[in-house]
C-alpha cells in the first residue's frame, strides 16, 4: 500500500514535507496562496496567545488587587492603593480577563463609595492617551469598552468578595458594615432576579454563587442582631472569628 | 445611579443583543436557505451530463446568493462582527464553499479569498465591513475538496478519464499547500484531517485508470 505508506511519513515528518512540497512545487499559484494563508493564520494565532496572556496578567493583577484590599482595609490605605490600581490599568487593553478587572475596580469603588461602580464609569476609566512614541498624528486616543455581559458577571464576582468583606468586618468588631452590606447584596440580587435568564448563560451559574453569598450575609446579620445584646462587643469579635473560619472552609468546599 | 437602575439599564443592553441575534438567525435562515439551493443547482454536475452550462447556472445562482449576505453586510456592523461570528460561521463555510467550488467548475483554479468574497458581496479586512475570515475561507476549500473525490468518482462513470486526474493534481496541491499551514488544535485542523481521505479516494480512482491503461487514453485523447 503505497498510499499508506504516504501517510505515514507525512503524518511523522511533517516539517521535512513542508520542504518537500515546497522544493516539489515552488511554482504552483497554489502554494504561492497558501504561503500568504501561512503568514496571515500564524499573525493571527500570535495576536490571540498574546491576548490570552495580556488576559492573564490582568486576572492576576485583578486577584492581587482585591486580596491587598482584603488585607489593607483596616489601614485604609486607599490612596496607595489607587496608585497600584492605576499601574496596571494601562495593562489592560483588548484583554479578555476583564471580568475581574471589573470585580477589583467595582471592589475599590465599593469601598470608597458605598455604591456601585456603573459601566459608564469603568468605561470612561479605560481611555488611555498614547504618550510615548505617539504616531505623527499626535496624541492617539486609545478606547476599551466592557461589555454589558463582562460588566454583569464581574458584578457577580464582586459579590463573593463583599461576602468575604462582610465576614471579615464582624470579625473585626465593625458592627455597621454587615447590615449596610447585606443590604447592598440583597439589591444587587435583585437586580440579578430582574435581568433573570435572558442574560449570557454564566450568570445563572453565578446566581447561585450570589445566593449562597447573600444567605451567608444574612445569617450573619441575623446572628448579630440575635446574639448582639447578649454578648459584649470585645467578646462578638471571637465569637465571630470562629465563625469566620467555619465560614472560610465552607467556602473552600464549595 | 442606584443599583435597580444600573441593572436595568444592563438589562436594555441585554435585550438589544436579543434582537440582534433575533435579526441575525433570521438572516442567517434565509442564507442557509439559498445555500441549499445553489447547492442543489450545482449537485447536477455529478450528474452523467456534461456540466459546462452547470457552471454558467452556478454564476447564476450567485448573483441569488450576493443579494443576501449583502443584507447581513449592511446590517451588522464589524465591531459586532466578532461577538456574534458563531451564528453564521456554519453558512459563511458553505457559501465559500459553493462559490471555491463554482468558479472550481469554471476555470479549475483555486478561488482567492478575494474573489469569494467579491461573488458573496462581502470583505476581505475585517475593518472594512462584513468580511471572510480566512478560517472560514479555508474551510470552504476544504469542503470543495470532498466534494471534488466525489466528482472523480462520478466523471469516470460518466466517461470523462481525464477529469479525475486533473482533479488529483489539484487536490495535491491543495494538500501540500495545507501542510505549510501551522494549524493549531481547532476546528480547521479537524477538517483538515480529513482531507487526506479525500486523496486517497481520487488516487485510488487515478489507480484504478491507470493500471487500465485508460488515463494514458485519455491523455492522449481528451487533453
């Protein structure tokens, strides 16, 4: 079988083919079209590795970010904070990771402002002037738009780390925030309710992450008021230490 | 801005990208529909009659089909282009395909990018509007390739003994011009496995010619 034999050895050496063909027909119009074929699909492969690893930076800049918060809040650092933000912002251009760039800045925003960041706002965030070796044209504007669905689903995410932010606060003794942030939790709930199924197919997924947040939340805000009068402040704080941990590994699982 | 309004704000966007992957099935259906149809005008060719006024039919078929891809063209512009390529990256396929295999019939040359572009009435750059990708593009030719075993099969019934071997130059050429491509692990890559199950058929159809003497026959006598 001749023909297999054909197979075989192209199957196995297929760069020594490359050459082969190439010696065979250099000619042919049709190898000359796929030549160009070569280069144009190998430019695009290139460009989308490195898009898949601009992506990745930023998911773990978005990770750090949000985990510095976690640890800075009590010194409310914020200011610092912002500058390392806006480091790695510049990063961010055609990234795909950007659902978590949008959970690490609607976390910052929430922080700061109590409220929630809209899309306008992140978007107006994300227009970055070409300074350095500007093209001839002069300063070149350079725009990256979030999606409503990659802003949805990096609100979801923020959820998990408002839970976290929650927990971690009645650890702390601060009675307040709980309640504020339950309530923030339950509307962004709402609002999640409202957009129901006709959103990307990740938020369903999500919602049930969100609910298990927000039951997280409230019973811990149920807890406080239950048991708030009956244990004195310095005791809440063990109190809820240890639940903090049951909470953490509850998570760990899930 | 409260939370309930920011949300169904989100939730407008959410229902204009429902409509417009409402507009863009439709259009697409209409799309697959033609498809079909040229795909029907060109199957006669497989048919023991000669196919030369088939070709000419095809043209003609494809002036039905520019008609509607450049509806799509117009109505969706690139920027959605990327988001919602998966809806009608089945039917762009088969377009390409029908029009490499159309102009195929016609001149028995590898169709550019640029010219199945031109019969779909769409672009080649992305930026410019409505455009080929060149994944699509080479999946068509792919598709054509299948096609073109099955056409050698159905030549040497109808009697014609050089068009066979016309056809396993092309489809090698077409092979070794795949092979300088560094495919990655994707849809393309599968389809190109399959090509050489397609050479294999024609040669076994050249062998079978040759080994009866009737390739030389119709060298000699139909070149």
């Amino acid at each position: 079988m001749n023909k297999r034999e054909g197979e075989g050895w192209s199957r196995r050496n297929v760069e020594a083919a490359q050459e082969h063909d190439v010696h065979a027909n250099p000619s042919s119009p049709i190898v000359a079209a796929f030549k160009v074929f070569q280069q144009e699909l190998d430019t695009k492969h290139d460009k989308y590795e490195r898009l898949v690893k601009i992506s990745r930076d930023v998911t773990i800049e978005s990770k750090r970010t949000i985990f510095l918060l976690h640890r800075q809040l009590i010194q409310l650092n914020y200011l610092n904070l912002f500058n390392v933000l806006c480091g790695f912002m510049m990063v961010v251009f055609r990234a795909l990771g950007i659902q978590e760039y949008v959970e690490a800045v609607s976390f910052l925003h929430y922080i700061r402002h109590r409220s929630l960041i809209s899309l306008e706002e992140i978007n107006a965030r994300l227009v970055f002037m070409r300074t350095e070796n500007a093209p001839p044209l002069g300063a070149h504007v350079l725009t990256f738009q979030v999606t409503p669905a990659d802003y949805l689903l990096g609100v979801a995410d923020l959820t998990g780390e408002l839970m976290r932010l929650c927990i971690g606060s009645v650890g702390n003794g601060d009675i307040d925030t709980p309640f504020q942030l339950s309530q923030f939790l339950r509307q962004i709930h709402d609002g999640f309710s409202y957009i129901g199924n006709t959103g990307p197919y990740e938020v369903s997924k999500k919602l049930h992450t969100l609910r298990q947040s927000l039951g997280k939340v409230e019973d811990a805000c149920y807890t406080l008021r239950v048991r708030g009068s009956e244990i004195p402040k310095h005791m809440l704080a063990d109190v809820f230490s240890s639940r903090t941990t049951h909470m953490d590994t509850e998570e760990g699982v899930v | 801005m409260s939370v309930t309004e920011m949300f169904s704000y989100i939730q407008g966007f959410l229902s204009a990208d429902q409509d417009v992957r409402e507009d863009i099935r439709k259009v697409v259906q209409n799309l697959e529909q033609t498809a079909r149809e040229i795909l029907t005008v060109l199957q006669s060719v497989h048919q023991p009659s000669g196919f030369k006024e088939k070709g000419q039919l095809c043209s003609l078929a494809g002036k039905h089909f520019t008609a509607s891809v450049e509806c799509t063209g117009g109505e969706e512009s690139f920027e959605i282009e990327s988001e919602f390529h998966e809806h009608w990256r089945f039917v762009l396929q088969r377009l390409a395909f029908l029009a490499a295999f159309a102009v195929y019939l016609e001149s028995e040359n590898l169709v550019t990018r640029e010219e199945v572009a031109q019969i779909l009435g769409i672009e080649v750059v992305r930026e410019k509007g409505f455009h080929l990708d060149i994944e699509d593009f080479l999946a068509g030719v792919l598709i054509m390739a299948s096609e073109l075993s099955r056409l050698a099969v159905n030549s040497v019934t109808a009697g014609d003994y050089s068009r066979p071997l016309r056809i396993s130059n092309f489809i090698n050429e077409l092979d070794s011009g795949f092979r300088l491509l560094n495919l990655k692990n994707d849809p393309l890559r599968k389809r190109y496995d399959g090509l050489k199950y397609d050479v294999k058929k024609i040669e076994e159809v050249v062998y079978d010619l040759s080994i009866r003497g009737l390739a030389k026959e119709s060298e000699s006598g139909g070149n």
